[in-house]
C-alpha cells in the first residue's frame, strides 16, 4: 500500500515537472489537430458523396419518370400499350434498384404501389408524410447514417396535363419512392479512414519523437542553471552564473547572482566584524597586561604610580565593559524579529530630558545645544530605543564637533512621519565615508578614536533601531563644515509598514 501511494507520489511530482508538461503540450498540439482534422475531412467527405449520390439518382429517376409519362404508364388505357415498352421501363426500374442496391417504388396519385422492385408492396395502399408532401409539389430525401440508407421521393410530373388546364407547374400524376444502399460510400470512408490512422501513427510516433527531443532540449538550460547553483550551494564554487538563454533563465541568474553578491558582502562584513571584535577587545587587554606587567617589574614602585596606573588599568576595564555592553545591544538589534515595547510618547518631552541629560557633556567642550520643536509630536514607539537613536546622535554631535561650536536639533512632523534632525559645525565626513558610517566599528579618524572615546558601534545600533521602527536614516555633510543626520519614523507603528532606508550622500 504504502508503495503504492509513493509511486503515486512519484508521478504526481514528473508531471509537476516542466519538462513533463512541454511534452505533454507539444503532444496535444500536435495530435489534436491531426485528429479533429481526419474526423472534420471524413465527415465532410461522407456529406459529399451522400450529396452526390442522391443528386445522379435523382436525375436517373426523372429520366425513368419521363419515359412513365411518354408511355402512359399511368393511364387506365395503358393496357392497350404494348407489353415492350412496360418491359423497358421495368427493366430501367431493375437497374436502377441493382445499381445502388435498393428499392424503387412507383406510387400514383390514388397512393397505390404500382410497381415494387422488391414485388412485395404492389397494389398496397402507402401513406406517409414523405411520399404526401411530394404530392403537393416537393421532393426531399434522407439520410439514415445508422441503418446505411439513403430514402428520397421523386414526383412525377405530367407537364403535357398541365398545358390543357391551364396550369404553368405541371401536375404531379405520381411519385416515385426509393432506397438506396450507403455500403459504397461507407466503403471508401473506411478505407480513407484507414489510411488516416495509418497516418495518424506516423505522425504520432514524429511528434512523440520531436516531443521528447524539444522537452530535453528547451530544459537543459534550466537544468544547467540548477547545476550551477548546486556546485554553489556545495561550495565547489562561489563565482556568478550565467544562462544566458532565455528571458527566464537571464532573471533568475541575475536575481541569483545578486544573492550571491549580497552573501558575499555579507560574510566579508562577518569577517571583518570578527576581526575588529578581536582588535578592540584585545587592545584594552592588552594595554592592562602592560600596566600590570610594568608594576610587578617595579616591586619597589611609590603608591602615586600604583595609583596612576590602577587608574589607567580601571579606564581601560571601562572600555572593554563599553565595547561588550554595545556589542551585546547590536546582537538584540540584529535579531530578525525584535520586541518592542510599543507605547505612546511625547517626543517633545523626551527629546527635552536627553538634552538635559548631554549639556553637561557639551558645556566641557563650549558646545551650545539648541532645541528647535515645529510643533508638538506625540507617537508610537519603543523609549528605550528611541532614546538610544536620540542619544547616539546628539552625543556624537558634541564629541566630534569643534570648540564653541554648536548642535541643532529639530523636531517636525506631518501626518504620517516625524522627523529628529540633527546637525552640528564639526568636522564633517568625507564623502567615501559616507557609505560605511554605519558599518561595525567603523572610524573615520582613527588616530583620535582613542581620544575621544568611543566603540564604534553607535550609529550601527541607531540605524537597527531606526529599522526596528520601519523608519528611515539620511546623512548630509560637508568636511569641516559638519554634518546633519535626519530620522524619520512613523507616528503609528505598524509590524507591516516601511519607510524605507536611505543613506544619502552630501
């Protein structure tokens, strides 16, 4: 049973496949045609010569009429006519009849059989619809495709009779009722439909052949693009693809190939994440070993330079708690789902209690911070991590601006989206750098990194926690003039909606 409903299975899945369905295409195409064609030309064949048949038996009939007519075959008299000329016309009947295997019956104007070609029916009474309505002046015929026979009324007309009553249609004196075989035409329709199925298998065995030649051939592509991406899957390879055969293939190459970019991106930005981990957690390590190691090799050192170095030693073990602290924030921030504590907020409140909390930092750098609010902006969001995205901003503003420069920050909104920008007068960003400012530790001038403190994680948390928002980020700046980051987030936070990232360049 259960190999069964895997053999099942099995067929099920070949004619999911494509190759299967262009055959089967390609076989229908080719075959219905062929079929309907041979049905259509036989049926119109047999129309035809049923057509043909009864159109030269019927000129027959009239023929053998008008010599009935000549010889007053109809007449009371016609006893006094010669028995050879009864003879000839009965003759003519019997060819007629053995001709086209069938039956005449002569019929006179009393419906009485005057003549059987078959010698059962003479002197019977015949009524029937066919044979009355010839009498009013019609002939008509039909076609028994089931039983294989052909029926049709012939009158006679007696236009001589019709000249002396002054009639212009003649008058019909008899009809002549007969019936002949279809063996014939259904004779040569079987052997034309013979000789099409005959055809018809010739041609099915070409369009079996040209279907499984096309199906093989218009899915090799495919195929070879399902290779490539295999080989890479099992790291045989890792360069770009190319199929350059169809429309079809050239897209999902090139989407492909942008994965394939986008992965490599991605792992060389593990790598040099990993790489710069390990740097800026080794460099504090390191500069404690050196302290340590300098006062166990001055046992007899005084307790100022123990305490300038334990000094040191305790900055550095701060620097290395920062580094972790921020490393551990940007995992959560990486994570592909992130829970947000989602609650109204008033904007303006918040901005104002972190400018509260950094004037003191920007007062030791004669930095002047102002606030700038359009209006008043109350939304939903995360505080934590919109007071994160506020405080990463604001606070590089003053660390790397000028002395007695300043910070501005501004607050708007429209009905969708509020906007927190911020700009500064410090030294501004070059504009190859503009790019990478969000990349993991990250500095522009790395000579002062020290100096000015730092990881170099803060804008890639505020970016993942402008994402987190469905909001966006942009930079403008100018060397040694300063910069302007520009947040836009959504007033109502929606899991669906997006606003998109864009890093611009000024």
């Amino acid at each position: 049973m259960f190999a069964k409903i895997l053999d099942g299975l099995k067929k099920l899945l070949f004619l999911r496949s494509l190759q299967a369905r262009i055959f089967v295409i390609i076989l229908v195409v080719g075959l219905v045609p062929s079929i309907l064609m041979r049905y259509g030309i036989l049926e119109k064949y047999e129309e035809r010569s049923v057509e043909q048949r009864v159109a030269t038996v019927q000129n027959q009939l009239m023929i053998i009429g008008n010599h009935l007519l000549s010889n007053n075959y109809f007449s009371s008299q016609a006893a006094e006519y010669s028995s050879t000329s009864r003879d000839v016309i009965n003759a003519e009947l019997e060819m007629i009849s053995n001709l086209y295997e069938g039956r005449v019956m002569i019929i006179n104007a009393s419906l009485k059989v005057v003549k059987d070609t078959y010698g059962i029916s003479e002197g019977k009474t015949i009524i029937s619809e066919e044979v009355i309505m010839c009498f009013q002046g019609g002939s008509a015929w039909h076609y028994d495709k089931q039983h294989g026979y052909i029926e049709m009324t012939t009158p006679i007309i007696d236009t001589s009779a019709a000249a002396q009553d002054g009639k212009t249609n003649g008058r019909t004196v008899g009809v002549m009722l007969t019936s002949i075989s279809n063996e014939a035409i259904v004779g040569t329709i079987e052997t034309l439909n013979h000789n099409a199925v005959l055809l018809e298998n010739l041609m099915l065995i070409a369009i079996l052949a040209v279907a499984i030649i096309l199906s093989i051939v218009l899915i090799r592509p495919f195929n070879r693009l399902t290779k490539a991406i295999n080989e890479v899957k099992a790291g045989y390879s890792d360069a770009s693809i190319s199929v350059p055969d169809y429309a079809e293939t050239i897209h999902i190459v090139d989407a492909f190939n942008q994965l394939l970019a986008r992965m490599r991106a991605l792992d060389e930005s593990r790598q040099e994440f990993v790489a710069n981990v390990s740097h800026e957690l080794k460099t504090p390590m390191a500069s404690i070993k050196v302290l340590a190691d300098s006062l166990l090799a001055q046992p007899e050192a005084p307790a100022e330079l123990y305490r300038e170095f334990m000094e040191d030693i305790v900055s550095e073990i701060d620097r290395e708690n920062r580094i972790i602290t921020d490393l551990l924030a940007l995992v959560k921030m990486d994570k592909k789902v992130q829970e947000l504590n989602i609650a109204s907020l008033n904007v303006n409140d918040l901005t104002e209690l972190i400018l509260k909390r950094l004037r003191p930092i920007a007062r030791k750098k004669d930095v002047e911070v102002v606030f700038e609010s359009m209006r008043p902006v109350v939304a939903e969001a995360d505080e934590v991590k919109l007071t994160l995205i506020m405080t990463n901003l604001v606070e590089n503003a003053i660390k790397y601006n000028k002395e007695h420069g300043w910070v501005r920050v501004e607050l708007d909104a429209d009905h969708q989206y509020f906007t927190f920008t911020v700009s500064d007068s410090g030294q501004g960003i070059p504009e190859e750098s503009l790019s990478r400012i969000y990349e993991r530790f990250y500095r522009i001038d790395k000579s002062h990194s020290k100096e000015i403190g730092g990881t170099g994680l803060g804008l890639a948390i505020t970016k993942s926690a402008v994402l987190a928002h469905r909001g966006s980020i942009t930079v403008t700046s100018v060397v040694d003039e300063g910069s302007s980051f520009e947040v836009k987030i959504p007033l109502i936070y929606s899991a669906g909606s997006s606003a998109g990232t864009q890093e611009s360049r000024g």
